[in-house]
C-alpha cells in the first residue's frame, strides 16, 4: 500500500483576523513570489517521487484566502495532477463565488475553525465572526465541498465543543474534530493551556457528544487524534511529524509540525529531500521512540507518546508521555 506525504504549507502568515490564540501574534507577516511559491511546489514533488509515495497538500496560513497567489497555486495543482489537497481556513472571506471557483479545482475539503458558542468565538476570533464562519459554511455547502470543522479546545472553551456540534449539524458539515490547544510562547499560554484534568473532561465531553450522535445525521465526529482514541476504543493515534508530515513556512523555513517549530532547514536553500533524508532531528522523530513511562500501556506500539508537540513544548522534548495522558 502507497502511503501518503502531508505537506501543510503555510503559504503566508497574512489574514484579516487577530485571534486570541493565534501562534502568530507577534509575528510581521510576510509574502514570498510565486515564483519562490512554486519552487517550494517542486521540491514536495520531488520528495514524494524519491521517496515513492502519493503526495497532499494542506494550504494554509495566516489566511489562505489573503494570499494573492492562492489561485495560482491550485492552477498549478490541477494542471500537474500530481497531489491532492485541502483548504485550512478561518472561513469569513468565503463568499459564494470564491466557494464556487475553489470547487472547480476539487479540494478534498476544507477546514473552517469556530472555536464554540457565538460569544466565546466572538471574544476569541472576533466580533462578528461566528456569524461570516456561519455564512462561509453555508457557502462551501452550496458549492458541494467537503466541510469540516476545527475546534481547538483551551481552558477558556473546552466545554463549549457540544455547542460546536450543534453548530455543525445545524449546518450539515460533514466532520468536526477537536485537538488541544499547543503553548507555544505567546502572551495567553497561561490563560488557554488545558491542565491534564481539564483535558480529561474534555476527552470525555467528545465521547459523551460523540455517542449522542444519532446514526442518520450527515455530520461526523472524528475522534482519532491523541488521546481521543482512549474513549472510542478505534486504532490508536499515531504522530508522523517528521515522518510523512512536514510543514513549511511563509519564509521556506522546514519544520517536523506547525506546532512543533523546530526549524530543520529552508527549502529555498537546500533540498527538501535531503533536509528530510539528512535532518537528525527528523531522522530521531522517525525512530518512533516510545517514552519509558509509556512502555506497560497497551496502546504503546501505536501511540508512541500521544501529542508530541504538546509534550515538547510543555517538557521541551518530545520523546516523554502525553502531558495529558490519564492512562
């Protein structure tokens, strides 16, 4: 079986938002040329061709849609035929004539964040949002695309996830999935940072909204990521940062992970290929090292750890257990 590359490519870090959690709060955003865009395009291509197996693409930013090379790049997609790929967006810029053209180049889907009811999404991505993220869904659903909701859970909105799904089945989305909120040195990681009992009772909150799903709603609960696995009994969750996943930044800067931001080299530069060949860190985060404490538990083979960039950004290493592991 040919396994699949994930290139999550953060095209810019623009976007029209100023979110409470943003990873790029203090960041000066920057846009690169097409023609620097479409370098980084060939080395993916060239990677997953040496390395035999199929290729896809999550756009990214900042917010995809304030790239002025947006378009560009999927005529690029779509001309090669090469990779698959999806859309990773905050949704308000999505009329329905963008919703329309961005169906003509078949996404596999397209991620929209909401981050719980109208006034904690409000006072996270703000004022007005709910209510664009709102008209942005229904656009991507006129248009017949693959809708799935992110919802990253925090200590300020755990709690708010059944409001998610009702949200998400009001509008016939197709998924939602959840995963934890990753501190990453900005202003409010103190304030959002799940504690490990909050992350259990969020773990459980998804289970209880998961089994109250009724089997005839069009609207799926995806409960596979780190540690969602433990309430659903389904195959454990496994990190592939490093391994089938690598991240690029606005600038061409490498990373195993958006949240794990560990710069292994710039694709500008060098070779991606040879950054993932050669890289040690990438090479260690191959060996799938499972941590010592994690060793007696049953999941331990697949899991390896849980949510790696959690770990290494609460511990500073990766290679420890899930910060908000129960087991």
């Amino acid at each position: 079986m040919v396994r699949t590359f994930i290139l999550q490519w953060h095209l810019s870090e623009n976007c029209n938002l100023r979110c409470l959690h943003c990873y790029q709060e203090d960041h000066v955003p920057m846009c690169i040329s097409y023609k620097k865009l479409e370098h980084i395009y060939y080395e993916f291509i060239n990677l997953i061709d040496k390395l035999g197996m199929r290729g896809h693409i999550n756009i990214t930013g900042g917010e995809p849609f304030c790239n002025p090379h947006l378009f560009k790049i999927l005529d690029l997609i779509k001309k090669d035929n090469k990779v698959s790929f999806s859309i990773l967006t905050n949704g308000t810029l999505i009329d329905l004539d963008t919703a329309l053209k961005l169906k003509s180049y078949n996404p596999d889907y397209v991620q929209v964040s909401l981050e719980g009811g109208k006034k904690i999404n409000d006072y996270i991505r703000g004022k007005g949002t709910y209510n664009q993220i709102k008209k942005g869904i229904r656009n991507l659903k006129k248009a017949g695309i693959f809708t799935s909701i992110s919802f990253t859970a925090n200590h300020i909105n755990y709690k708010e996830f059944p409001k998610v799904v009702r949200y998400g089945k009001r509008l016939k989305v197709d998924n939602i999935w959840s995963d934890r909120y990753i501190p990453l040195g900005g202003s409010m990681d103190k304030e959002l940072t799940l504690s490990k009992e909050e992350t259990k009772e969020y773990l459980d909150i998804m289970k209880k909204e998961r089994l109250k799903m009724n089997k005839k709603s069009k609207t799926r609960i995806s409960m596979n990521r780190a540690l969602q696995f433990t309430r659903t009994n389904e195959y454990a969750y496994s990190c592939t940062c490093g391994d089938t996943l690598l991240t690029v930044m606005e600038n061409g800067d490498l990373v195993p992970c958006r949240r794990m931001p560990i710069v292994v080299g710039n694709v500008l530069v060098d070779s991606m290929y040879d950054i993932y060949k050669n890289n040690e860190i990438l090479k260690d985060l191959r060996k799938k090292t499972i941590p010592e404490d994690c060793m007696k538990c049953e999941h331990s083979n697949r899991c390896r750890g849980g949510l790696k960039c959690l770990t290494y950004a609460v511990t500073g290493s990766y290679n420890l257990k899930d910060v908000g592991c129960d087991l």
